[in-house]
C-alpha cells in the first residue's frame, strides 16, 4: 500500500511536468475572491498553490478583493451595505472603509507569501499610476458614488517587481484623473491587468464551480470551452445570474491577448494546482477558437 502511495504520488507529478515545462517564465494572473477568502484554511492552501507556481517557474500576480470583508466593516460602523445592480453603492464614507479593509486584507496575503519563503509586494492600483478610472454608474445612469470604471493600466510596476523576482499582490484601488481614490471591481481589474502584461493564462478564483451547459445540473460541468461556444452559451440563455459578466470578462480578455482563462471554485482545495497542473482539471478554462485543447475523449 505504501509503494503504491509513492507510485501514485510520482504519477502527479509526472503529469505536471509537461506543464510546468509549458508554461515557465509565463505570467500568471490569479484573481482571488470569495469565501476562500473568509476561511484561513483555504487562504491558506490558495497562497501555497501560487507560491508553488512561482517556485516552479511561473511568474504570478495576485489580484484581490475583499467585498464580504468590506460589508462587514460597514455594518460595524452602523452603515447598511447597499448595491445596484450587483456594484456596490460607495459613499464617500464606504470607500475610506474600502481602501482600509482592502488594504489590511493585501498586507495579510503579503505575509502568507512570506511565511512561504517567497518575497512579495502589496500594491493598489494606485501605485506607479497602474489603475486610472473614471466614475462609473449603474444600469440606468444612477450613481452609485466611488465606483471605478478602468481606463489605463501601466503594468510598469508590476514588471518590475516581476523582473525583481517579486510576487506582486494588488488590491482594486485605482485613482481618476483628479487623483480621487475608486473603488474597482476586482474581476474587472484581474482582466485589465492580464491583458496589460499578456499573461498566458487567468485564474478567477471565486464561489462557483465553473460553467456549467445546464445551469441546474451540476453535472454538466465543462472542462474546457472555446470562446464561440461561450457566446453561443449566453445567447442561448444556458447561463444566467453572475456568471454572464464573468463569462463575458473571460471573453474580453482572450480577445485581448491573455491565452487561457480558468473559472474555478476557490472553496476545493488547490483548485487551482489541479486545473493547472492535471489533464482533466476540476474547473472552466475558456480558449480562443484556434487554441489546442488540453483534453480529449480518451483523457
């Protein structure tokens, strides 16, 4: 049983290797989001997962959020967190409260990485000038305050640090051209940033599986989906609720330049090890239509 242990250990990594051999010195973008957030175990295995990644030869950056962290800092002060339209509604007030608990959150992740034995580097969007927005508003024109819409990227800072051997860890605060501080959604500055540093690949880690053919069969998961297909999911209404934008965010990032997007549930660990690493995968990657898939019938 013990050899047999070792055997299938070996197996793993004999998997991987093609692989790690694949993607090496290739940027990777991790957006790290949702209840793995909340519960140190996960934060714990996710922050292993990108840290193996760099050792191994990728160059990741993290972008987080932080938005059920940022709701519970906003109740505590007497406030009730309100959203249009899935944005956040960010008085002046929420967003001081926003760049705080964002702030706290970078430098806790910054520190796992460092337990690790892997330098790192927290940075917002506002550093180097690496996020410029403009106000955004809602469905409809209404105004939901401090909200960021991303104008320019200046991934400068972010090459740098990468070249430096850093691992950078960014938080979505990014400033207009006035030099006032928006809150931006994490998703949309993951997207942003891949394609300013043509990562080869972006892993959205959040509270969802993946796409799924079905929306109510957890069964018809899909491994891999080429970017026609996507459209032709939504057109069809085959996804609805949050995965549209999502789905629409991965899209726009293939279309500009990042090589593969992975939807993935950052609450199974290392998620994100076994979508990278292993044939099959547990979740999403989304491909351009001439891209060579991972899996075949006989995988």
């Amino acid at each position: 049983m013990v050899k047999q242990n070792i055997l299938e250990k070996a197996e793993v990594l004999i998997e991987a290797l093609p692989y790690i051999q694949r993607f090496n010195r290739k940027i990777v973008v991790v957006k790290y989001g949702g209840s793995a957030m909340l519960d140190e175990t996960l934060k714990e295995n996710v922050i292993k997962d990108v840290v193996l990644l760099k050792l191994v030869g990728f160059k990741p950056i993290i972008v987080h959020g932080g938005g059920k962290e940022i709701s519970r800092w906003v109740s505590r002060v007497g406030m009730e967190p309100r959203f249009v339209g899935g944005l956040r509604v960010t008085d002046a007030q929420t967003m001081e409260i926003a760049e705080m608990v964002l702030a706290r959150v970078n430098k806790e992740l910054v520190s796992y990485v460092a337990s690790l034995g892997v330098k790192a580097v927290g940075v917002c969007g506002k550093d180097g000038g690496l996020l410029t927005c403009k106000k955004k508003t809602a469905a409809g024109g209404e105004d939901i305050g401090y909200v960021g819409e991303i104008t320019h990227v200046d991934p400068k800072i972010l090459m740098d640090l990468l070249e430096k051997d850093f691992l950078p860890v960014v938080y979505p605060v990014g400033m207009d051209a006035h030099f006032d501080s928006y809150n931006i959604n994490a998703d949309d500055a993951a997207c942003a940033i891949a394609e300013a540093v043509h990562a080869e690949k972006l892993a959205f880690l959040s509270d969802i599986e993946g796409v799924m053919r079905d929306k109510d069969d957890p069964e018809s998961l899909i491994s891999e989906l080429r970017v026609s297909e996507a459209l032709s999911l939504i057109e069809s209404g085959h996804v609805g609720g949050g995965m549209i934008p999502k789905l629409q965010s991965c899209i726009d990032a293939i279309s500009n330049g990042v090589g593969r997007v992975h939807i993935l549930d950052g609450r199974t660990p290392h998620s994100l090890l076994l979508e990278i690493f292993t044939n099959k995968g547990i979740g999403t990657a989304i491909l351009r239509d001439d891209a060579e898939l991972y899996n075949t019938e006989d995988d």
